[in-house]
C-alpha cells in the first residue's frame, strides 16, 4: 500500500514540476504601449471667425483636444470641434457650440490620418480678437 501512495506521491509531484514549467502562452507577444504627442496651437479668433489646426496621428489610439484658454478669464462661449481634415476643410465629429476654458473633446483614431481642432465664434466675440490655446494629445 506503501507504495501506491508514493507512486500516486511521485505522479503528482511530477505533474506540479511541469504544470510550473508551463509558460502561460508561448505565442502571445508583448504590445508596446502607444506614445502619445502633445501638440499646442495658438491664436487669435476675431468676431465671426474661426481658426483650424490641422495634426497627424501615426497609429490608432485616443485622442483629446482641449480648450486651455479662450479670451481674457476663460470664460468666452465659443464653438470648439475636432475632426477630419479632408485636405481643404475640417470636417467636424465632436462639436461643443458652448465651449469655455477648459473644455474638452475626446475621441478614438482608428488609424494614421490627418485631424483638425477648430474654434469659432459663436456670436460673442466683440470687436477686439479672442486669444486662444488648444491642447491636443494624440498618437
């Protein structure tokens, strides 16, 4: 009996060696995680202007476009929007029409291509050009 158990003994000690020997999956390679760009543009609107910067993305992975400051306090209502350059225009995927300092658009690339941030005028820039910063993080 004394040696049935220790054979049942060895069986499972040999068995637990392996099982450690084991990696968890040999084709699994590790991801390199995306490095993001911060990229920062500067202006001027004027009352019924706007201003497009455009930006590329290398790979797909977030992207986030904020308003750091608009006007003298930050708190201008203006129109703020991210989207596709289309190689003459921005065409516009997220839009906040009621944006002040610190608003922020965030979106996914799905690839490399080229973006656009767009800040507008929506009625309440005097005579005297509003001062702007944009913030983009992107891939």
């Amino acid at each position: 009996m004394a040696r049935g158990l220790f054979g049942r003994l060895f069986a499972i000690l040999l068995l637990a060696g392996g099982v450690a020997a084991c990696d968890d999956d040999p084709t699994t390679t590790p991801t390199t995680p995306t490095t993001l760009v911060t990229e920062t543009f500067s202006g001027t609107v004027g009352q019924g202007g706007s201003a497009t910067h455009n930006f590329s993305t290398v790979t797909s992975g977030s992207v986030t476009a904020t308003l750091k400051t608009i006007g003298t306090d930050n708190t201008l209502v203006v129109s703020f929007a991210l989207g596709t350059w289309t190689g003459s225009a921005c065409s516009l995927v997220l839009a906040n029409d009621t944006a002040t300092g610190g608003a922020q658009l965030k979106g996914t690339m799905t690839g490399q291509g080229t973006l656009c941030a767009r800040i507008g005028d929506v009625g309440n820039i005097g005579t005297t050009a509003a001062s702007y910063t944009i913030e983009v993080e992107h891939p």
